[in-house]
C-alpha cells in the first residue's frame, strides 16, 4: 500500500471562509519506508493575517512570486493517486484541498483517508495530548520547523509509522472488534484491517499476559506481592538512615541537601501514631511533605502488621505517589512493602457490559464508537483498568457509565466473569497491602457506608486535608440531575424497545406478558414524563427568584438555596408533588423488577446478563427515590442545606439539586474519629493566624485527642518573590465594577510585557473572568498572547492547564478551582495575578445557610467562617508561584483591602515574609520590571 502525509499551512480556519492554502508538505511512503517529500509555498492572492504569519513565519513576501495553485493542481493530483490520504487532523486538510481542486475545476479527491489524530488516540490512549508537537515529543521525533508543512508533515509520516506498527502487535480478537467498529469511524482502516486479520488467523498472540475470553483480548495479571517483612531498627535510626548527611536520600541524590522540615514531620506522624492520637501538620511548600508521611506509614504498616490508608484529593498527586514517591521509597529503605491503589467502582472498566456493548449496542453515536475503539486497545495494555489512565473524548464519559464497574450490584465469585475483574482485582490488591493509597470521595463514600468498600485500618493520612470537610459534606448529601435521572429511565428501556426485557417476558404466559409490560412502560413513560417536567418547574422557580436570592457557582450556574420559607411558595409545592408523583413511578418500576426477580431465571447469555442488571437497577431507583424524599421533604433528621443550580445558557434543563448537612463535625466525630485510632491530616494551608482553631472546628476533633504541628517552607520567599499591591485601583465597593476589571487588565498585559505572559490570573467571580477576557482580546492590538479562560475556553482545568504550557506567550484565567491544585512549575508559570481577595460569595447557598446558623449561635460569621475560608484561599492561591526552590515571580493583588481593611493582616501574615510594595500601579510595573530582568 503507498500512504501519501499532507500537511497544509492556511491563511485561516475554515476553507468556506476564504481560507487559502499559502503551504502544502507531502510525504510518500511505500513498504514503510519514505520515497518522496515535495514541498512549495503557494500564492493565496490575499493577504496573510498577522497571527498566521507570526504563526508560521510566512510573510507575504515569500509568496508574492509562489505558484497558485492551479500551478501545481495536477501535480499535487498525481502524487496522491492511489494512495491513503494521511494526515493530522484529516479533515481540515483533505477539506482545503478538495475546496482548492474544485474551485480551479478538478474533481474531488476520493481517496481513502487516515486521520493520525483519531488513530493515535485510539492505539496511545494513555498519552496526554494528540497535539503533533507533543506526540513528536513523546515519541522523540524530529521537528525541525514546527508550523511548516514539510516538516509538520514529514513528523506526521514517522508518527503513522509509529502507530502502524502498534496496530501490526495488536491481537486478533481486538483486531476483529475495531473491524466492526471501523464503519462509523473517520479513518478507513477497513482494508487495512482485512488484511493484517488475514495474516495472524489461527496465530496465538506472543505475549502471554493477554487473555482471551469470549472473544475479547484484555491483559490482566495477578501480581505476587512480596512476602512480609519486618524493620528491625528502631524508628529514629530508620529515620537516620534515609535522613542523614550519609543515609540512602544522600547516594539517591547528588545534590541532596537534608530538610529539617520534612524529618520533623516524620518524627510527629510516629508520636501520633504511637500515642493513638489525630493530628493537624501544615507543612509549608517544598518541605517534601508525601515522602515525609510515608516513610511512617510504611514502618508503622510492616513492623505492627497493619494496614495504612492513605487519601488524597486529586488524581494528580495519587499518580505522583505511585510514580514517583513510592519508588523513590523502594529504593531508599531496604524492607519490601506492599502498596496498592483503591478508587471507587466508577473508576473501573467492566469487561462483561463492556463486551456486550461492542456486540449489542448502538453504533451511531461517534464519541461512543471512538470510546470503544480506545477501551479495545487500552485492555490490552492496561493492569488495573483505572479509567483515570486515559483521555477520552467528552461523549466517552457517558459511555463508561454503561461499562464502569459501578453497574456491578455485587458479581457472583462463582461468574467466570469474576476473575476478569479489574475491581475485583483491585480489592485483592488493597486486602495484601500495607498501605492503600485511595481518594477523599472513596474514604468518605467507606465511612458513611459501615467501612464496606475499603479493607479494615485503624490509621490513615489525609493529604490535601482542606478539602477534607468539603468531600465529607458532599458524600453525607445527595445530588439530582436531569441527565442523570433520564440516563437512567432511558437505559431501562421499554418492554416494547428493549430486546433484553421482551426476551425475559417470553418465558412467562402471554397474560402475565402483556400485564407486567403493560405496567412497565406506563411507569417509564410517566417517570420520563414527570423528570422533564420537575426540573422544568425548578427551573423557571429559579428564574423567577429575584436577582438578590441567586448566587453564581464558578461554572456560571446560577445558585438558589431552598429554604424554610420556600417551602410555602405555590411554585415550590407543585415541585414537591411532581416529585411525589415521580417517587410513585420508581416504586412501580421496582415491583416490576422484584416480579422478574422472583419469576425467571434464565441460562440463555442475553437474558441471564439482563436478569444480573436487575438488582443494579433496583439500586439505582431505591436510591432516587430516598434521594427525593429527602430533598424535597420540610424536615430531616440532620439539619441539611438545600440548593438548586440551573446553568442558564445550557441546554435546556441543565438543572441540578443539591444537600449537605449544615454541620459535618458531629457526625465525622462520631462515625470516624472515634472510631479510628490515629488520623493525620496534612496539607499545606490548614492554619490561620498560625492557629488550626478553624480546621479543628469545623471538622470535630477533640483538643485532648490532637497533636499539631507546623513546618515552614525551605524555599526563600524574600528572594523569589515580589508581592505588588497597587494603591490607585478604582474601588468597586461604589459599583465601578467596569472600572475596576479595566484596571485590572491593564495590570495584567503590563505585567504580560515583563514576563512574556507566563500568567496565572485568579477570580473570584465567573462574571468577572468573562469580563476580562473579552476586554483582553479587545485591548490587544495584535494577538501577541494567547487567552486560555476557563468556562470560556473549552475542555477541563487540566486541558486548559496543558495548553497554557505550550504556548510560549500565553495568559491563563480561573476562578475557584484554579485557586489550588493548579502545579505550573518553572519559567512556564512567572506572574500570579490576584483580582479579588477570595471571599466567599456571602449568598452562596451553603455559606449563607452557615452564616445563618452561626449568628442564631451568637457567633461572629465574618471571623469565624468567612475569613478564615479566605485566607486558607489565598494561601493556596499565593502557593501556585513557587513551586522550586530555583522559581521567580510576582504576585500582583489588585485589592486594596489587603492593605486598608483591620482584617488584611490575617492574609499578609499567613504567607512567608516576602517584599511588599504598596504604591502607584506605574511605579509597581517599572520596580517589578527591574527585578525581574535582574
């Protein structure tokens, strides 16, 4: 086969918008190996736009005197003649080609195309981005000239290489199954696809850890943990080893230098454990505070053989304990030990529903055809099934609720389907380990169900330990969506639609047949009935509530809390009786479900897989219609706060209902601390004022019961940073809101001159990000840097994360979720830009309903709830800077108040002491400029 690479540098996006081909690279490549490359600027006879040329490098100069290309039409023509047409992001390419050709009176092309892109999502999966200049990276391919066509498509001709080669290793079975997937995807692989299933027929794969089951191909290994162990020194000479000038961290590491911080750390971890106590450890950044907790845990885990949980917030840092800490340990301390991962079951792929859906299910939707395309190569590389290890496209998550292991109601030991469970697998894992490193959701999820997902411990380490009341409340609440709840019904089917019910009602008399699907779809199409029009009633009482009662999530949805009093309006009452009438039709449903149950039982492999879904189904009812009870109910047992968020400018009915209890502390003390004998939760901003009286408070834990600790940064903040507060801002307490967010860009692209973008701008209001962003794209005379803003910018905070650092002049804009968790290392990160002090909203549901019930208290809310929230805010805000001991940069807060109001101390002081400079915004800007370039 002879595949010809093409790539094309345009004067635009869209061929149908004037675009024109300014650059065409091609590469031929026969027996997998590269014949021909043919390169040529073309004259577009209109000018390049500024960007394109600052793009690509080419002027108009250059293709004054280039050929049109009707010059070079038939060539172009000739090489691709029976050839695959290759290239990245294909449909853009072939699209400009087919526009050029038939424009100047040639046919269109009918070659057979591959898309790199889709391919390398489907045979990579576990890469993190499918730019070229990325995939040219990871595979350390030459680039010479990014953004030319010759070099962009002679990268592109290695990468196919790359990826035919993988498709050429992958076995049969996942062969045959793309085959069938191949129709509704972009690249024509069929032909492709024939023949290598041709060539390995009646081969056996040679790698043996693939596994062959009803005609699937999945990689799954039981991996031997090590035989237990034991440390035989005491706990400061194992401290001493590892710490000390001459202990193992020392050979580790050239240039390793002990921190005082992190011994002292470890040091407190084993007092608490020993005296069976909790405890709070901020830990300042650099202190290396994940190898500081668990080198106790591991001695604690293997010499008083018990098991160790540890939890994290973000994937993020539970993939750097796995990849990075936890090696590092293996190599510093002698004793094997047993690590393993626990996430909840929603995380894991299920092999059976997943076969199932490649052979029954529908095939029209693409995101859905490409997701099984990226699962079928993905199973045979992965050994945990953690979907958390890949990219899919948006549409793909909605898929993996059909195939995630959290469909699995309980499986059957006896199910050969058993032992190809990558959950099941999981649990294996986490009963023989140590120490089981899991997540907030998962603990929370295990200690509000009687400890039943997690194996038994005794002790456990909190990291991102801020986050900790947040994920408690969340899991001990609910939430209802519109989405969610018709997913559901929809998947239920009809007895009509679905085959797999009208399979099971065969087996019975037509009487009781016609009776029970009767039943059936009445209830279904009521429920589907009474779903859109609940959430259609909670969404024009939403709307309804004057301006002063909403609140804006940093999504941009607007936020309503249910009240006491709400419950006495009209509007609100007839969606309380929609959702009785809906309860009503779930409970119908789960007596058709318990009829079925109790009636058949059947071997046949369709109707036994539909029969195994029943009790799946009957949980996911049971649950929503407590759910509802609960949510629209006056009164419940535990003081809960209720509210409804409605996304305005989504799709119709992007309606959501939430509750948490009021007060998390009483019920953490009671059904963990209590019964736990040594928590110790970790992080980097847990104090205020240097006092842990907030995080203590708000999460219940006894004086007697703790030990405290803090440990100071390493890194030398009076060296690395400059804090710039401007004096002259215009004060949006008297509504110059307009005013103040012109300010506030003006601040942002002077500062952008300095560090050549390089910028993290914080907000505390999503209508104010959106504010600044236009007027920033405005303010610009040239497009000279790059505006990622989030809810703006598609894709998620990672997404918006990645392409932030692969631009070199880029400016990045987020509110709440930015604020923490953001990791922007090095020259890629060089200004941090505060707009506001990050003071909750003061109706934001949940703190208006605390606010409320601390003033019936007698306390102060303002001291007691608000600030302290804040300054916890600003310090994580503040710690996305410096994240290096070799780091540089300013941090610019536009509010005034740090410096004028009596509470702007709490916030100054809870940083490290670094230069403050309060003056003119042009004296800030000129003094920054100097020590910058220092």
């Amino acid at each position: 086969m002879r595949y010809v690479v093409i790539d094309l540098e345009t004067t635009g996006n869209s061929p149908s918008k004037s675009g024109k081909i300014i650059e065409i690279g091609m590469v031929a490549i026969e027996n997998d190996e590269i014949k021909e490359t043919k390169t040529t600027l073309l004259n577009p006879n209109q000018p390049i736009p500024p960007f394109i040329s600052h793009l690509t490098g080419i002027h108009d100069g250059e293709v004054k005197d280039a050929p049109l290309f009707s010059d070079e039409a038939e060539e172009i023509t000739r090489i691709l003649k029976d050839s695959y047409i290759v290239a990245h992001n294909a449909a853009f390419d072939v699209g400009f080609l087919n526009m050029e050709l038939t424009s100047n009176g040639y046919p269109e092309l009918k070659n057979q195309v591959l898309d790199t892109v889709e391919l390398s999502r489907i045979l990579f999966p576990s890469i993190s981005s499918y730019k070229l200049s990325h995939l040219a990276a990871h595979f350390e391919l030459h680039h010479d000239d990014p953004h030319r066509a010759l070099s962009d498509a002679y990268v592109t001709a290695k990468l196919f290489m790359k990826l035919k080669e993988k498709l050429d290793h992958l076995p049969y079975e996942t062969l045959f199954k793309l085959k069938n997937l191949e129709e509704k995807l972009q690249s024509d692989l069929a032909a492709i696809l024939d023949n290598r299933l041709e060539e390995i027929a009646f081969r056996e794969h040679p790698d043996k850890q693939i596994k062959h089951y009803q005609g699937l191909a999945f990689r799954m290994s039981e991996k031997e943990m090590k035989s237990d162990a034991q440390i035989d020194i005491s706990f400061g000479e194992y401290l001493d080893a590892v710490y000390e000038e001459q202990g193992s961290l020392s050979r580790a590491f050239s240039s390793y230098e002990p921190r005082k911080g992190q011994r002292q750390m470890s040091e407190t971890i084993y007092d608490a454990f020993s005296a069976k106590k909790h405890a709070f450890i901020e830990a300042g950044t650099g202190t290396g505070k994940s190898l500081a907790y668990l080198l106790p845990a591991v001695y604690q885990a293997v010499n008083q053989r018990e098991r160790l949980v540890i939890s994290t917030y973000t994937t993020q840092l539970q993939s750097q304990l796995l990849e990075e800490e936890i090696p590092l340990l293996r190599k510093i301390i002698t004793s094997p030990f047993k690590v393993a991962l626990m996430k909840g079951k929603n995380h894991y792929l299920n092999l059976e529903k997943f076969l199932y859906e490649l052979d029954y299910g529908p095939k029209d939707n693409y995101d859905f055809v490409l997701t099984k395309a990226i699962l079928l190569v993905w199973i045979t590389e992965t050994e945990t099934g953690d979907i958390d290890e890949i990219q899919l496209p948006a549409g793909g998550y909605i898929f993996f609720q059909k195939v995630s292991a959290d469909v699995e109601k309980t499986m059957n030991p006896k199910s050969p389907w058993f032992h190809h469970s990558y959950y099941q697998l999981a649990r294996r894992r986490a009963q023989k380990a140590d120490v089981v490193i899991t997540n907030h959701a998962l603990l929370c999820t295990d200690m509000f169900n009687d400890y039943a997902f997690l194996p038994s411990y005794q002790k456990a380490i909190i990291d991102e330990a801020h986050h900790f009341e947040e994920t408690a409340s969340h899991h001990y609440g609910l939430k209802l969506d519109y989405i969610q709840m018709q997913f559901t019904c929809n998947y239920l089917g009809t007895a009509d639609e679905d085959k797999q019910f009208s399979s099971v009602l065969k087996a019975s008399d037509i009487g009781q047949r016609e009776a029970l699907a009767h039943k059936w779809n009445t209830a279904i199409r009521e429920a589907k009935y009474d779903i859109d029009e609940l959430f259609h009633l909670i969404e024009r009482f939403v709307r309804s509530q004057q301006k002063n009662d909403k609140a804006t999530s940093d999504l941009g949805r607007v936020q309503y809390r249910i009240k006491p009093e709400t419950y006495q309006q009209d509007s609100w009452q007839l969606a309380q009786d929609m959702a009785a009438r809906l309860r009503m039709h779930f409970q119908r449903l789960l007596e058709v479900l318990s009829q079925l149950m109790d009636a058949y039982s059947v071997d046949n492999g369709d109707e036994k897989q539909f029969l195994e879904d029943i009790g799946q189904m009957q949980d996911a009812l049971v649950k929503y219609i407590e759910d509802l009870k609960v949510m629209f109910q006056e009164q419940n047992e535990v003081a809960l706060i209720k509210w409804a968020e409605v996304d305005l400018k989504g799709k119709h009915h992007s309606v959501f209902l939430y509750s948490e209890p009021a007060d998390i502390a009483p019920i953490l003390a009671e059904e963990f601390f209590s019964q736990k004998e040594s928590i110790i939760f970790t992080s980097a901003t847990l104090t205020m004022g240097s006092s842990f009286t907030f995080i203590k408070e708000r999460l219940g834990v006894a004086e007697q019961d703790l030990l405290t600790e803090q440990i100071a940064s390493p890194f030398q903040y009076d060296k690395q940073v400059q804090l710039l507060i401007p004096t002259d801002f215009p004060d949006i307490k008297y509504g110059n809101i307009d005013d103040f967010v012109y300010a506030v860009c003006e601040a942002i692209l002077s500062l952008a001159e300095i560090t050549s973008g390089r910028m993290l701008v914080l907000f505390t209001s999503y209508d104010m990000l959106k504010k600044a962003n236009d007027l920033l794209k405005e303010m610009m005379t040239e497009q000279q840097y790059v505006i990622i803003a989030q809810g703006v910018t598609s894709g998620s905070r990672s997404r918006l994360k990645k392409n932030f650092q692969s631009y070199d002049q880029a400016i990045l804009l987020g509110t709440s979720s930015f604020w923490e968790g953001v990791d922007i290392p090095g020259e890629d990160l060089s200004a941090l830009v505060m707009a506001r002090l990050p003071f909750q909203p003061p109706n934001h549901p949940v703190f208006e309903a605390k606010s409320h019930q601390m003033k019936e208290e007698g306390k102060n809310p303002f001291m007691n709830l608000s600030l302290p929230q804040a300054v916890i805010k600003f310090k994580q805000g503040f710690g996305r800077l410096i994240r290096s001991s070799e780091d540089r940069g300013i941090v610019f807060i536009c509010d005034g108040r740090i410096k004028t109001a009596k509470y702007g101390k709490y916030f100054l002081e809870s940083i490290p002491s670094v230069p403050v400079h309060y003056e003119a915004t042009r004296h800030l800007i000129s003094n920054a400029e100097e020590w910058f370039h220092q």
